[in-house]
C-alpha cells in the first residue's frame, strides 16, 4: 500500500507542478508580448540621433544616441538636448547666436552653421533655420563655429 501512496503523492505533485509551471510560462509569456509592444510604441515615438560640435579651435564635441520625441525631433532641439544655446527668431526660423557661450561674431566673420550627415554618408546643408528641419533616425547633426569669406 505505501508503494499506491507514494505513486498517487507523485503523480499529484507532478500535476502540481505541471500547473504552476505553466501558469508561470503563460504569465512571463504576456508581459514579454506587453513589454515588446511598448517598446516598439518607444522606438515608433522616437527619435536616435548624434549631435558633433566643432568649435573650430580642434575642440569636437560629439554625443551619441540622443533620443528625441519624434514630434520635436528638430535640428534645434537636438542641440538644446546637449548645450547651452541662445538663439534670435526670425520670420524663417531661429538663428543660432551662441553654443556653450563660443557667440557668432561680425568681427571674425565666424557663424554657427548647421548641416546634417545622413546615415548613408551624405552631408546636406538645410536651407531652413534649426527649428524648421526635423532629423530622422541615425542622421548626426553637425554645429560648426565656420569663418564665412564675402
């Protein structure tokens, strides 16, 4: 009779298990499904781009990976993600006067130019003022403090 007791308690302890190990699977299954979906409700609401800063003395600044909300995912608000940044608004858009305090000057002719590398290699230079272009997953923004000759 011990030998009909042992069976039945295993057989129990088996089905046990059998149940709580799957109820577990199916949990941890759901929140992976949850979890994936919000990440790619994230990735879908977002933007990834670099910023570099050349502030034309050999100093380079460059930041990777900055993520934006796609809907102010613009070439101005890439650079206010990662420096200090004063800007003058104009009927066609803002105009970058200063970043991290290095300020345009007339005297030197030296300006804060934008252009965008896109992930393929191209550099476009937008003719839109930095609030008006709106980056794209991988594009590196580039800001450089540039002599202008007339």
């Amino acid at each position: 009779m011990e030998k009909g007791k042992f069976l039945v308690t295993l057989v129990l302890v088996l089905a046990i298990w059998a149940i709580v190990a799957s109820s577990a699977a199916v949990y941890y299954y759901s929140e992976y499904v949850k979890t994936t979906s919000l990440l790619e409700s994230l990735e879908a609401s977002t933007v990834k781009v670099n910023i570099i800063i050349d502030y034309g003395n050999n100093t380079v600044q460059e930041f990777r990976d900055i993520i934006l909300d796609v809907k102010g995912a613009t070439a101005l608000n890439a650079l206010m993600a990662v420096a200090k940044v004063e800007y003058t608004v104009y009927p066609f858009g803002v105009f970058v006067d200063s970043i991290n305090s290095v300020e345009n000057s007339m005297e030197l002719s030296c300006w804060w130019l934008y252009s965008i590398e896109k992930p393929d290699g191209e550099e476009v230079s937008p003719e839109v003022g930095a609030d008006q272009y709106r980056v794209s997953n991988g594009d590196t923004v580039v800001w450089r403090y540039t002599k202008l000759e007339y």
